[in-house]
C-alpha cells in the first residue's frame, strides 16, 4: 500500500473521479485527507493493491486530468531539533507519532495522512512534511 497526493483542477473539481476509477479498476482506494472547494482539490489516498494495481489506478487518475505524485515520505522528526516534549503526540489523529519506552518520539510516517497539526504543534519545529 503506499500513498498519494492527488491535485484536481477546477475542469473536474466537481467529477467523481475517485469512484469512477474504483469502479473502473476495481481496485480500493483510501482517501485519507482532502480539501475540495468549488476551483482545485488536494486528496491523499492509499491504494490498496499491488504495484500493478497501483500503476492502473494511477494511470486512470492521470487519464481523468488528476496530478497525481506519490508520497515517499511523509512526517520526519529531526533529532538534532527535537527534545522529546511530546506536544506532537496528543494532536495526531491516526496515532503516528508515541513516545517510544526511552520517552524518545517514535514517528510510524505510514500512518501519517498529512494533516500537519503536529508541525504546528511542535515548538521546536523538529517536524517536517514531504512537500510536493
């Protein structure tokens, strides 16, 4: 499974592109965040399937007019900034980011869908998102 920040312009902002291509490829797609008004969307998205599976939801995504650029890296902590204070963790949705049993941050970037509360939580600005 790996993710994807799909860019839709305003020609096909109000289109149902991601169900037309689930239903055209029959392959499943998470949408973990996204932000659509009436000119452009942004949406992160898993695709849930093989590397050929990927590439075929891929491919009808770009077919449809959708930017479609995947997401290697997500959430990084910089360990020479951080000091292990933790306001990052309380403000994570999906649980990406703990404390591991030293009381050091542990980031789990396959979690992460972007939201980016904890860059702005953290006073240190040790965290950083994948910018596209």
């Amino acid at each position: 499974m790996n993710k994807y920040m799909l860019k839709i312009p305003s020609e096909v902002v109000d289109s149902p592109i991601i169900a037309t291509t689930v239903l055209e490829t029959e392959v499943m797609v998470n949408i973990l965040r996204a932000k659509v008004d009436y000119d452009e969307g942004t949406i992160v998205i898993s695709i849930l399937g093989d590397a050929e599976e990927q590439r075929r939801v891929v491919e009808a995504l770009r077919g449809k007019g959708v930017e479609v650029s995947k997401l290697e890296k997500n959430i990084t902590n910089d360990l020479k900034k951080c000091v292990n204070c933790g306001a990052c963790i309380a403000l994570c949705p999906t649980d990406a980011i703990s404390f591991n049993a030293d009381h050091s941050i542990r980031v789990e970037s396959e979690k992460c869908i972007r939201c980016g509360a904890c860059v702005v939580a953290c006073p240190l600005r040790s965290l950083s998102i994948q910018v596209i």
